[in-house]
C-alpha cells in the first residue's frame, strides 16, 4: 500500500513542480516542498482510502487542491468506482468563481431540506479518545432520524458524493488539509455550505469539517455544534494544524 501511494504522489509531484516550480507543496507521503513564501500551495492526497484500494473496496480517490494565500482555488478529485471487473472513474473538479464539474458535466448539490430525509457520511480517525466518542454518539443519533449514515473511508469522495447530490452532507474530526482542500472548494463551488463542526468558518488547516447540501446545514449544526464546543471544554485541541510555519494567508 505504501508503495502505491508514494509513487502515485512522486508522479503528480514531477508534474506539479516541472509546471509550478516557485510553488509550495504539501503532500500526505512527501511532507512539505518548495518555496515556503510562496502564495500557492498544493495539497495532495495521492491515495485517498488506502486500506479500500489494499481490498479493492470501491471508495478510493486522488485529491489535488490548491490554495491561494490560504483559501482554495482549484481542485480536482479522481474516484475509483465500481469494483473488481468492472472499474471506472469519474473526475470531479472545481475553480473558485467557476462552479464545479464531473467528467466535464456541470453538477449542484441536492436540494433536499430535510435531515430526516438525507442520506448522510462521516468518519472515523485511529485515535479513540473522546473526539470518537463524540462521532460515535452522533453516529447513532443521526441514523435514528435520517435516511442513514454511512462511513465509506475517503474524505474526498465523501465530499464529492454532497457535491454531486449523492448524499446531503458529511462531516469528521481531525482530518489533514491535503483531505480537505479539494473536496471543500468542489462542494462550495456545487452550491454547498462548508463550516468548522462548531459552526465556525472554516479553513483547510481546521480540525474539523462538516460540508452539505447547505439547505440542512443547520438543522445538523442544532446537534453537530453543541457536542463540539462540549469537546472544546473538555480540553480537546482544535488549533490550526499542518500549517506551513512561513505560508503567507488572508485569514
């Protein structure tokens, strides 16, 4: 599995900086490359859902977004679908200002307006503190009132999945920018809402993340925020993360 990913990363490395030489990169395997004053920064994810791949398990992608001083400006994300036999892809992708794309076609959110009748994603870390307690809690109690909760492994194809209408919204603790930056810029640029899980505004270097349809939002937020700020006074640390020390942002 760790061979895959890093070649996968070494391959969209060699194309980024031979394009983009005076650009930062930040990458799941590789760490931290390039100019450290630079603008841009790219976040890539070169094997999203590496234990589904390892099994063959249909919810894997590749995640390549880009900042601008801190805030998204392109993404793209490749998913795997299908399974053994019958394998395909679709690319999704997003520009800020340009709206957001799957295999060329124009895509929106759903335009359901309730929870009960949402089909809803989240996740899991490795770390089984009180952070999962909490998500294990609000795993249950949003299978209860929705359509169902589901837990499939790949942020980015969870976040892609809002975007194109699939599920209404998804949310997780403690996920890395290079998870984020592209999934958030496609789902905003799909007609979504991105927040912190408090209700906060979001940034890629956060510690949580919850993205939907933009419609239930809030009615998540009702039991999301609450149970997040009880983590806040528990002393769970929520500070910016895997943010470049000299990276220049407008926040």
């Amino acid at each position: 599995m760790a061979r895959t990913d890093k070649l996968s990363e070494s391959v969209i490395l060699e194309v980024v900086r031979k394009t983009f030489p005076d650009h930062l990169i930040l990458g799941e395997e590789g760490g931290l490359i390039g100019d450290a004053l630079s603008e841009y920064l790219w976040c890539i994810d070169p094997l999203d859902g590496t234990t589904n791949f390892a099994h063959g398990y249909p919810s894997f992608s590749v995640s390549i977004g880009v900042l601008f001083r801190g805030k998204p400006a392109a993404s793209t994300v490749v998913e795997f679908c299908g399974g053994p036999m019958c394998w395909s892809t679709r690319t999704v992708s997003a520009s800020s200002g340009g709206g957001a794309y799957c295999n060329g076609q124009k895509i929106h959110v759903s335009k359901t307006d309730k929870v009960e009748q949402s089909l809803l994603v989240t996740g899991f870390g490795y770390e089984h503190d009180d952070a999962w307690v909490t998500n294990i809690n609000l795993f249950k109690e949003y299978t209860d009132i929705s359509r169902g909760v589901r837990r499939l492994g790949s942020a980015a194809a969870d976040m892609s999945h809002v975007a194109l209408g699939i599920t209404e919204a998804y949310w997780e603790y403690r996920l890395k920018p290079w998870d984020m930056a592209a999934g958030v810029l496609i789902v905003e640029e799909a007609g979504g809402m991105v927040s912190r899980m408090d209700g906060g505004e979001f940034t890629v270097f956060d510690r949580s993340v919850l993205v939907s349809n933009g419609v239930v939002h809030d009615q998540l937020l009702d039991r999301i925020g609450p149970a997040t700020e009880d983590l806040k006074k528990k002393g769970i640390d929520f500070s910016l993360w895997f943010k470049p020390d000299k990276y220049p942002t407008d926040f």
